[in-house]
C-alpha cells in the first residue's frame, strides 16, 4: 500500500484465493456465474477499503478499530458467493 499512488502489485494473493474459490464453483457449491479471478481480489479489496477508512476516521478524530472494519466486510463475503443458504 503506497499513499498517493495507484496499488500496482502483483496480485499474488488474489491468485491464492482465486485457486481456492474455483473448486467451490465447478462443484456446484458457489454461484456458477462467479469469475474465480474476480472473487479472488475480493478479500484484498476489503483490506484495502477497510484500511482507508479506518485511516479516514483516525484522521477526523473518530478512532475504530480496524479488525472491525475488517470484520464487517469480510463477513457479507461467503453469503455472496454462496449458491445455498447456510444455517
């Protein structure tokens, strides 16, 4: 994460989680219209908006956490991607 500047990483990670999710959606089990590739960027993208935030509201003097920045973005994760209800 640069400030100022555009992210211009390799999206090592993004591949990790792409590797994951593809199983997920060849068996049935998540939506069948998802991109692995694309969902894989999720999680980073919720770091990075997550972060920016967080960094907003230190700088206007209404501290939060991170972890629950992070927390809440994170959770609406698998009910998007998931093809059944989870009880």
């Amino acid at each position: 994460m640069k400030a100022g500047r555009p992210q211009s990483e390799e999206p090592y990670v993004a591949q990790i989680f792409a590797d994951i999710i593809e199983p997920g959606a060849r068996s049935g089990e998540l939506a069948p219209d998802l991109a692995p590739e694309r969902v894989g960027n999720l999680p980073r993208d919720v770091y990075s908006d997550a972060l920016y935030r967080w960094s907003q509201h230190t700088q206007a003097g209404r501290a939060s956490e991170l972890d629950d920045e992070l927390q809440a973005g994170l959770k609406v994760l698998p009910d998007g991607i998931a093809t059944v209800e989870h009880v």
